[in-house]
C-alpha cells in the first residue's frame, strides 16, 4: 500500500546506448544534480541507471548502489531496480523500489524503508522522480 508521499525530484538527464544484452539495447542514464525535496529535505541527486529491453518491449533497470543524494547536513547513498516501457510521446516510464542508507541527520527517517517511486522522462530528457513510502 502507498504510504506518505516522501517527496519530487526533477531535472535533466542524459543516455547513452551501452553493449547489447542477449540482442537486445541495453542504455545508460545519467543524472547530474537534479534537485528538489526528500522527506522535507532540499537535495539534488547524482546517479547512473542501466536499462536493458526484454523481450516483450519494456525495460529492466537498476542503479546498483550508484546513487546520491546530498542535503545541507550530509549525504545518503541508493540503489534502485523497476521495470519500465516506452511513453507515446516518445518518453520513458518507470515504476520500481529504492532503498536509502542515510548519514544524513535530516534523510535519518529513510533508514530501513522500502520506498516505491515513478520515474517519468520526457522526449527531451527531463525526469521527475516521485517517492512514496511503501507500508
């Protein structure tokens, strides 16, 4: 069940076409100082996400414990997995889970909570990062 709606992160991305898995594209995203808010924090995120495409067209990816976050008092590390697909408009949508490990004092209530998130880019390149906790 959604919990509590953690807090939005946006900004622009970038990607990048990495070797084929089993025939099919796998792409690298990265993100470079996106900022916004998390568990009422002002932060901005620094990641790299892989994608590779499955057969049926849609996507799996992971950011394997190669994810920032950094806050005015310290920082939080992520990794995150979900599965996504190809928008209409010729963005990307992902759904997925991500688990913090916060040294920061104010990200200190993320410690040990599975957060569900939505990953939307835009043909341009520009994502928004909604966090909700999972109860």
């Amino acid at each position: 069940m959604l919990g509590e709606h953690l807090g939005t992160l946006s900004g622009p991305t970038s990607m990048k076409a990495l070797p084929a898995v089993g025939g099919f594209p796998t792409f690298e995203t990265t993100v470079a100082g996106i900022p916004g808010t998390l568990a009422g924090a002002e932060v901005v995120s620094f990641a790299t996400y892989s994608a590779t495409m499955r057969a049926d067209g849609s996507f799996y990816g992971e950011c394997p414990n190669s994810g920032v976050i950094m806050t005015a008092d310290g920082v939080a590390t992520f990794r995150a997995t979900g599965t996504g697909s190809p928008t209409e408009d010729g963005g990307m949508s992902f759904k997925g889970v991500v688990y913090f490990e916060p040294s920061a004092p104010s990200l200190a209530s993320l410690a040990g909570v599975a957060v569900v998130y939505d990953w939307i880019v835009d043909p341009e390149g520009n994502a928004t990062w909604d966090l909700w906790e999972w109860n």
